[in-house]
C-alpha cells in the first residue's frame, strides 16, 4: 500500500515524521492530515531509499537555484519498493 512521510524542510538533530496512509474510514486514535495544493517541484527516485538523498539533492539545488522557497514539510509518497515521489512544495510568489 503506498504511503506519505513529511519531513521538515530543516532537518534538525531530532524531529518528528508525519506518515499517512489513504483508508476509506479513520481509525479509533488517529487525526486527518490535510496536505494543500499550490506550486511545488517534485522528482521521481527509483532505486533503494537509503540512496533517496541523491534525488533530494539536485531537486532541493534546483529550488534553491530559481531563488523559490519551500513552503511546509518535504513530501516523500512511496509508491513502492523502489519509487518514490518527492515533492517540495513552494511558497506562492
């Protein structure tokens, strides 16, 4: 079953991973996170996520380099065993 991790944009030493399912009814216990539209670049890894790194590099330079601001937490959807779905999504300007 695919699923979504929201990382913060600046990593600190600790920090808490959102992780989110789609499931036709809510669990006892659990809370609706709602993820907003709007701008936002995105890449595709394919490959083992311990490499993940090496496609949120060039696409975190890429945003950077356009002089764009990330808006909110880092998205990574896992689609499966080896591709993943990140999303940067970007203030409005």
């Amino acid at each position: 079953m695919p699923f979504t991790a929201l990382f913060p944009v600046d990593l600190p030493q600790t920090f808490d991973i959102v992780l989110g399912v789609e499931l036709p009814d809510l669990p006892p216990g659990t809370e609706p996170v709602d993820l907003p539209g709007g701008p936002a670049a995105s890449a595709v890894h394919v490959g083992p996520v311990d490499t993940i790194c090496l496609s949120w590099w060039p696409l975190l330079a890429w945003v950077h380099e356009r002089g764009l601001e990330p808006a909110g937490p880092l998205r990574e959807h896992y689609l499966d065993g080896h591709t993943t779905h990140l999303t940067v999504p970007l203030q409005e300007e």
